[in-house]
C-alpha cells in the first residue's frame, strides 16, 4: 500500500475539469458582456479574460488525462 491511496483520483479529475470549464466560461462570459456594457475594455482585461479562457481550456483537457489514467498509473 503506497502513501498515495488516500488520494481520490476521480474527484481530483472532476475537480479539474469542472474548474476548467468555469474558468472558460467566466473569460467568455465576461468579454462578451464587457463588450457589450461597456462598449470596449481596456487592454489588460481583454487579455485576464483571454488568459482565463485558455487556461480553463487546458485545465479541462489535461486535468482528466492526469488524474484519471496517468496518476493511477504511475502510483
């Protein structure tokens, strides 16, 4: 029995997912109706938004992949 049993890997891989799919949404989200209250958002936050849309695509491809086979795996 390895010190890593107590981790939950299914919850972990749904965690990540699911905080992936939120930070997507959030940077969709928010640059659409920014742009559409505002008319137009500074540069900063165009690029925070993009940024969260990115990682939260990365965060829900790669966090199933991760503790769902290659975790498991490994321990």
């Amino acid at each position: 029995m390895s010190h890593y049993a107590s981790r939950d890997y299914p919850k972990l891989a749904k965690s990540g997912f699911f905080l992936g799919v939120a930070l997507f949404a959030i940077g969709g989200l928010g640059e659409i109706a920014g742009s559409a209250a505002l008319g137009g958002l500074p540069g900063w936050e165009q690029t925070l938004l993009f940024d969260m849309e990115v990682l939260g695509i990365a965060l829900g491809l790669f966090s199933p992949f991760l503790f769902g086979i290659v975790a498991p795996l490994v321990e």
